[in-house]
C-alpha cells in the first residue's frame, strides 16, 4: 500500500502548485508594463494579462498631415508593451513547468 501514499503525496503537490499558479496568474493581472514608440511621444500601458489600460500621445507628435506615422508609433508602442507582458508571463509562468516534464504543458 505504499503505492497509495506516494500517489496522495504527489496529489497534495499538485493542489499546492495549482494554487500557487492561480495566485501567480492573478498577479500578473495586477502588473503593468509600459510600451514606448518615437523616444517617448507615444506610450501604451497593459497589464500582464495583455489587457491595454493607457495610451499616452504627445501633441507634438500629433500632426494632421502625417497620421500614418501616428499610427505607426501607436502600432509600435503597443507591441512594445504587448512584448514585455508576454516575457513577464513567461517568466512567471515558466517557473512552475521547470524541471516538469508534463506532455502539452509549455
């Protein structure tokens, strides 16, 4: 029966790592990283969850003839941002499938 033991042991470890990795998903949640474009005229904050929160524009950035440039600093800024919650994630998240070699878990 010592079989028994060890499964329950290694049960207990998963609800425990499951718990953390909720904590450590909401959390993420809570953070915000900050994407920049055109030395500053353009920022755009997100949290870790992806989800946009701010754009900041600079009016000296805004000029009616040239709105593609606009867009593209927006465009820019945003994927900045989108990048740095994706690393934040990953580095987060990575730390629970480390040294784990669970099939489908990356």
């Amino acid at each position: 029966m010592r079989g028994m033991g060890n499964m329950q042991n290694m049960m207990k470890q998963m609800q425990k790592m499951q718990k953390k990795m909720a904590e450590a998903q909401e959390e993420l949640g809570e953070k915000r990283l900050e994407g920049t474009a055109g030395g500053g005229m353009v920022t755009v904050v997100v949290t870790g969850h992806k989800e946009i929160v701010d754009v900041q524009i600079k009016q000296d950035v805004v000029d009616p003839d040239d709105v593609e440039m606009l867009q593209d600093l927006v465009l820019a800024a945003t994927n900045d941002a989108l990048k740095k919650a994706d690393e934040l994630a990953n580095s987060t998240m990575g730390q629970f499938t480390k040294g784990m070699n669970l099939p489908g878990m990356f």
